[in-house]
C-alpha cells in the first residue's frame, strides 16, 4: 500500500513536506496546489510556494489529487476505557461515590485498546475521553455519581497513557440531576412511572447535595489561602480549585429545556466556566446560552427523536439551529462503539441546514477552541502541531477514504481489527 511506503520512508526522519496538495487550513479558504512542510513535529511552512532551501533534507509525500486536512477531535467518548461492556475486567469507567472530582480518566487508559486504531483509522487524531457514572451511564443522573471524576484530551497513538496525553485535566465532568418521572424494573423487563412529587423531592435533595459541595470546596479553598498551621490537604477539594479559578471548564450533562435552565443557573450561581453537553432539547434557552457564552457538545446526530411528536429530523437538524442561534459548539458521539462514525454525523448535520464549512469546524478548530487547545492545534498554521490526515476527498463524505495521517508529525499506522478482519477473509480459500 502507498500510505505503508509513506510510513517506512518518514519513519527516520521527521521533516517532511506534502506537496501538490489541495489544504484545508479550516481557518483560512482552502489551498489548491500547496505544500506543507513539517518540521520536528510542528508546520513550517504552508504555500503554493515553498523556497528550495526550506525543503532541503525533508522527504517528499505527493498529494496531487489528494486532500490534506488537520486531525479530527471527537469531543466525548470512553475511548481507552471500556472495551467489552459486558465483562467488567475491560470496564474502568465509574469508581463508586456521589462526588469523584480528583479521579482523572487518563491514568485509566489502555493504550492496547482495539477503539483506538479503528476510532484513529477515520481520521481522527485526538479525543475527549470520560468517566462514566456508574449505575447509569454518562447520561444519567440517577442515583449515580454527580462529579464522576476529569475529562481527558488524549491522542489516539502512544505505548503509554503518558505517551497519549494532550491534556490531563481538559475537564471536570458534571451529572446535572433531572426530575425523572420515566423508570425501568429491570426483574419484570417493563418501563414504570414514579410520582412527580417524589421525583421532585429526590431532585431537589440532589441538587442541595450538589451545591453543599461546592460550598465546601470554596471553603477549603479560602482555608488554603489563609495557611492554618493545622491545615490538611483533601485530594478530593484540591481538585475543585481549578474549577473555582475558572481554569477548568465544568461540562454539565443536561438533555432538555428544563435541566439546561436549571444548568445555566448554576453555571450563573458558582461562576463557573461551563460547557453542556448532549444537548438534544435546547427549545427556548438557546439565547440565553448565547447570552452566557456556554459552548455546547452535541451528540450523536442519527439517533431517534426522544419523544413521538418529535419531528423525524429533529437530532439531524439540532446542529444547524445552534449554529444558527450564535452558539459555539463541537461534536462528541458519547461511546466507543461508533466513535469513528464522527465526520459521518457532522456530514448529515451539514445535509440538514448546518453549512459545510461549520461542520468542518465543528470537527476540528472550534474543538479545539472550546478545549483551550487552539494555539496548538486544529487547523493547518504555521507553528502549530502536524496533527494532519490525508484523504481522497471530503472528510464529511462516507466514500472519502483516509490515506495517512500524522499525530505531532510522525507517521501514524492505519491499520486496526476491522482491516486485518478483512485481509484476513478475502483471503479465505
């Protein structure tokens, strides 16, 4: 294979230039006939031009025809993290508690995860990984935990989690309780319904548990400033500080209209630094999360509408009304196992109203915006990291196919379970 060439042939040094090649700065209209250069990891250079003395020594990859795009960023999975749900030895999301916030997904990640390659084969270089909560999932905020630990940046190529790590701490991650009148017994198999008084006092005994601990972290926070001699550190509480200072962003879990009000109070109350995430019924609390500035994270744009007066395009068509609204937002599809669907969803999001260009966006520079990651990546710039993916065509088109790709400018495989399963049985006799 031509992108294997590629590899071997970068595999000693890491200067190299991509010429002839139509690049998508995605900050900037895109290039026809450029050459990039890259050097120790970083772009050198970007043109139709490139002079002679800049490229001496780098080898040459050719793109005439190809596509050269930065990598993309899906912005919530548990990638690394929970590989057969079904056998718990491969499942390290969840620790048992109400309020985690020192745990920090990272450490917890298996590089060897079989997501990873197959995530990475599609074009994407870089994702949000997160713990999940246990006895319900990441979106549910049952009796489950309220701050299940931090959100991770990593990239998908490294022996170790060290190796991976783009930011330790990109976020803490925040349950916002709902009042859930809807129930499931699990014994008999069959969907129930529980009093909404008595929802409505177990929510608002959550959210007093919720705001009681916050309270506690500024007062361990103002107890550390004033140095008491009988002063004793709280891993826990220690790790709240960053949110309190507005250095780490909080993402809130919250579906409709009612939990996202709920959530931009208290984004309002702590003055914290927010970002919601899985959004799927804004309705009229758009302008206010406009008004506050509070990028989103939208999921998986295929699933089915919620309710049944839903209208059949209503989870197709969310990215455009946000876009339309003003609103910055990235795109996360929320699991493992259709991690790699991401540029398939901004592409039908992109077919029902969002504008390609936000799609392309979406993807990759106001990821990295929203993840305070811009300055080093998400776009083609000189001096940014190569985190770069070659392909035949648009990266939002299912045909388009992934040639190469680059990880900090070194040559990343493309090979994964899916590839060798069918090199595998074509071959079969």
């Amino acid at each position: 294979m031509i992108a294997a060439a590629w590899l071997l042939a970068l595999a000693v040094d890491e200067s190299f230039v991509v010429r002839n090649v139509t690049a998508h700065p995605v900050t900037g209209p895109e290039i026809a006939n450029a050459s990039v250069l890259v050097k120790d990891g970083r772009i050198a250079e970007i043109g139709p031009k490139i002079a002679p003395a800049a490229l001496k020594g780098a080898k040459v990859v050719e793109g005439k025809g190809l596509h050269l795009w930065p990598g993309m960023i899906n912005s919530a999975t548990e990638l690394g993290l929970q590989e057969i749900s079904s056998i718990r030895e491969t499942v390290d999301t969840g620790e048992i508690g109400t309020f985690n916030p020192q745990l920090r997904a990272l450490i917890a990640v298996n590089p060897e995860s079989e997501f990873i390659p197959v995530t990475r084969a599609n074009g994407i270089t870089m994702a949000i990984t997160m713990p999940a909560v246990p006895g319900g999932g990441t979106r549910s905020a049952g009796a489950g935990a309220l701050i299940p630990g931090q959100m991770s940046m990593i990239h998908l190529d490294g022996w170790t989690w060290e190796e991976m790590e783009v930011k330790r701490s990109a976020a803490m991650m925040l349950v916002f309780p709902t009042v859930e009148t809807r129930t499931f017994n699990f014994m008999e198999f069959s969907p129930g319904r529980t009093a909404f008084s008595e929802a409505k006092r177990f929510y608002d005994r959550r959210i007093k548990e919720l705001g009681d601990y916050f309270d506690r972290a500024r007062a361990y926070q103002q107890a550390k400033k004033a140095a008491r001699p009988d002063f004793n550190i709280d891993l826990a509480l220690e790790a709240m500080i960053p949110v309190l200072e507005g250095r780490t962003p909080v993402v809130i879990f919250a579906r409709d209209e009612r939990t996202i009000g709920a959530a931009l109070d208290f984004i309002e109350k702590q003055k914290i630094k927010g970002v919601l995430a899985d959004v799927q019924r804004p309705g009229k609390t758009l302008e206010r999360i406009k008004k506050l500035n509070v990028p989103l994270v939208l999921g998986d744009a295929t699933r089915l509408p919620e309710e049944e007066d839903d209208a059949y395009d209503k989870n197709y068509s969310l990215a455009a009304e946000v876009y339309k609204a003003g609103i910055k937002f990235c795109l996360g599809t929320m699991d493992n196992q259709f991690a790699r669907n991401l540029p398939f969803e901004a592409g039908i999001a992109a077919g029902y109203g969002l504008p390609k260009e936000a799609a392309v966006k979406a993807l990759t520079i106001d990821a990295a915006e929203i993840w305070g990651l811009a300055g080093d990546y998400g776009s083609i710039g000189k001096g940014k990291y190569a985190d770069l993916i070659l392909t035949d065509g648009d990266i939002l088109e299912h045909k388009t196919k992934v040639l190469s790709m680059w990880i900090k400018g070194r040559p990343v495989s493309l090979d994964n379970k899916h590839t060798r399963l069918y090199q595998k049985y074509t071959a079969r006799p």
